[in-house]
C-alpha cells in the first residue's frame, strides 16, 4: 500500500485515496465532500463529516475520526482544496468525478504492476483492518454505512478471501 501511495501523483490523490483508505467511506462519498467536511477555521478536523446526501442509501450523515496519517495526508493537501468541493472538478466546477478517481488509480496500478485494485479496495481493506484490530463489528458498521451487520458480515468475508496487496 505504501508504494502504491508514494506512486500517486500529487497531494490531491494522496488525500482522496487516503480518506477511502483510512475512514472506509466510497470513492463516490470522497468525491463529493465539501471542504468544510474536513477542514475548520484551526485546520483538519478531529472528524470527517460524510453528508446523508452523498451516502449510498442515503441513510444518515456519518461523522469519521481522522488519524494521523490521513491527517498528514489533509494538511499536505489543504492549498489545493477547493472553496466549495474539497476536491473540485476540472477548471474548479463541481466536485471530481469518481470515475476520474478511476482513472487515475487504474493509471497508476498499471505504472507499478499491480492488478486487481479499484477505489474500492481501499474501502474493503479499511474495513478488514477495523475487524483484525478487533473493533466492533456494530462500530464498523457505524463507520462504514453497512444497513445490516449481516450485509457487512458478508462483505468482510469477501474482502478478507481477496486480500492479496
């Protein structure tokens, strides 16, 4: 994961595939955050808002802790936030699109080898990690949006069947 980081290019991408990998929210969910959603007057938030509107289901607004890394990620990034979006669109309209994630990610796994991760293996690793660290499974599925702790059971087990970067 570490080489796959120091491969992307620029601060944006670091911060965008960051907070997928480092809260579990969906490169869609990334993608349309508001830049108050991570940054107040003081800098980085101690939590991310992830808006009710941008969530799969749109089933309530979710508010993720920030840890160290990502928030190093953030503050290396915060110049290049945009007023509205925090990862505005080309020529500064509207947010990025998650396809346009896509690609960057599909162009730098391909400069490095590496098949088989999309955006959403950062989702899938994030999760993977809370349940070996032995969180919760009821605070994962706060954090990851999941309706059932049956959906989140089984996509677990997939994820942790995929593991292989």
């Amino acid at each position: 994961m570490a080489k796959l980081f120091e491969a992307l290019e620029g601060d944006r991408d670091r911060a965008l595939f960051g907070i997928c990998l480092y809260t579990g929210c969906r490169i869609s969910e990334a993608c349309t955050m508001l830049t108050t959603d991570a940054y107040d007057a003081a800098g980085v938030r101690a939590k991310m808002t992830l808006r009710k509107a941008n969530t799969k289901g749109k089933q309530e607004t979710r508010q993720i802790p920030v840890n160290s890394v990502l928030k190093e990620y953030l503050e290396t990034y915060r110049a290049g936030a945009g007023k509205q979006y925090l990862f505005p669109g080309r020529h500064g309209r509207g947010h990025i699109n998650p396809k346009s994630a896509d690609e960057i990610l599909r162009e730098t796994c391909d400069r490095l080898g590496l098949v088989g991760v999309s955006t959403h293996s950062f989702r899938r690793t994030a999760l993977t990690r809370m349940s070996s660290a032995g969180v919760p499974l009821r605070v994962i599925q706060e954090i990851s949006g999941h309706r059932s702790l049956q959906a989140l059971q089984r996509y677990l087990e997939g994820a942790i069947a995929s593991l292989s970067f």
